[in-house]
C-alpha cells in the first residue's frame, strides 16, 4: 500500500527484499519499541536545541537570511534521507538538529506577538498525535488503500498551492491561502487551508503507524527503526507548524 508520508513509502520494498534476499534473525529484527525509543530520543535533541536557540540566537536582521539557510539545508537533508531510505542516526540527528533551529527561533518570534501560542501548539500537536495513536489501536481508522490516496493527494495539493501562493506573494499578489506576516489580516481562505492542513497531518500517522507495524511483522533490520522515527518526527513538525499558524489566525 502506498504511504502518504514520502519518509516511509520504501518501506514495503525494503521488507520485501529483506525477507526474501537477506533475511533477519529474531534478535536483528525491528520492533515497536525500537522505534518508540528512537522517536524520543530525536524529539529530545530537536527540543533542547529548539529550547537553545529560542533562549540564545538573537532576533536581528541577518537571522532571516540564516533561517532560509536552515530551512533548506533541512528540506534537502529530509528528502536525502527519505530517497536513499538512510538508517545512519548521525545524519537523522544533524537533520533533528536544523529543524531545532527553526523551531526555537521561530516559535519565539510568534510568542512574542501571541504569549502562550507555543505551549498551545505544543499541546495541541501531542494530543493529535495521541488522539490518533488511539484511534489506530481501536481500529477505529484503518490505514486503507482509499485513505491512502485520500491523504497522498491532499497533501500534493496542500504543497502545489501553497507554493503558488507563496510564489504571488514574492511577486506583490495577496496572500490567499496562507498569511506570512505574523500581524495581516486573515480571511476565510486560510483558515480553510490550515484546517485541511491540520485534518492531511493528522491523518499520515494513521498510515506511519501501519507502515512501522508491518515494517516489524516482516522482520525488518532493527536499524530501520530510525528510519521510522525520522518519519513520524518529519510528521509531527508539519502538523505543529500548521497548528501554530492557525493559532495564530484565531488570535488576530
């Protein structure tokens, strides 16, 4: 089945050419703990180095150009892993590492507009993540084909917008369907966009959580543990940059 999160989509090849060429012993093989572990462990480094750059990288006029730094050298770094499938927890952590930088400095730029926004963000992510988590054990979602297709294709049409949208920005267009000041006038529009955006996020942990249990039904190598941690933080930095942004949509 194909996944909507990009991170995992190899998943299912891997198992296969695992099971059927390699092999994996009982000891070697991946397990839902593995995994657990592995996704604390890069939620900790991401927030000790957000909670250091929010408390010591100065708010000044270069920052800008040094955060599009980040942000690419982040965005590439992802996609680097996600094709090559990587398991080296080094470079998973340097990219856990940038993407604390981002969110240190940024989140404090809109706690100073809005007090308080970053703890609701915070919790409001946790809380759909654990939401879901439930939602999948209970069986009460099931990570079908349909759904699949559903998120794979909201989220494409998520990303195509929203770099049309940001493309007429940098040309002098309005701002339609996302708000890039911290302080303009939101419409109905965004809040729209952000609530798909919300709904899309919520939805690639249904199919995360598959992808990792079948992952360890077919026995894969215990190093792919961190490539499933990877993407389920990958998963959970989107949905919190999109709950902030429509945070702060209802706080103008």
């Amino acid at each position: 089945m194909a996944q909507a999160n990009p991170v995992l989509t190899r998943l299912d090849d891997t198992a296969r050419v695992q099971r059927q060429v390699l092999g994996t012993g009982p000891a070697e093989a991946m397990t839902v703990d593995d995994v657990v572990l592995r996704t604390v462990l890069l939620l900790l480094l991401t927030g000790v180095v957000g909670a250091f750059s929010w408390l010591f990288v100065p708010q000044q006029a270069w920052i800008g150009g040094s955060l599009f730094g980040a942000g690419l050298a982040a965005v590439l770094l992802a996609l680097l892993i996600s094709i090559r499938g990587a398991t080296n927890p080094v470079v998973i952590a340097v990219y856990a590492v940038l993407q604390g930088v981002l969110l240190g400095v940024t989140s404090r730029a809109f706690e100073l507009v809005y007090p308080g926004i970053v703890i609701q963000a915070v919790t409001g992510t946790f809380a759909v993540f654990f939401g879901m988590a439930v939602l999948y054990r209970a069986r009460v979602i099931r990570a079908t084909p349909r759904l699949a297709r559903f998120v794979a294709g909201t989220l494409i049409g998520l990303l195509v917008l929203g770099a049309a949208n940001l493309l007429a920005h940098l040309f002098g267009g309005p701002q339609l369907l996302e708000v890039y000041s911290l302080t303009g006038r939101v419409g109905w529009l965004p809040y729209v966009f952000s609530g798909i955006a919300v709904m899309a996020g919520a939805l690639t942990f249904i199919l995360d959580f598959d992808a990792v249990e079948r992952g360890v039904a077919e026995g894969l190598p215990r190093r792919y543990a961190w490539y499933c941690a990877f993407g389920i933080l990958v998963g959970l930095i989107y949905l919190y940059w999109q709950i902030l942004r429509l945070l702060s949509y209802l706080r103008r």
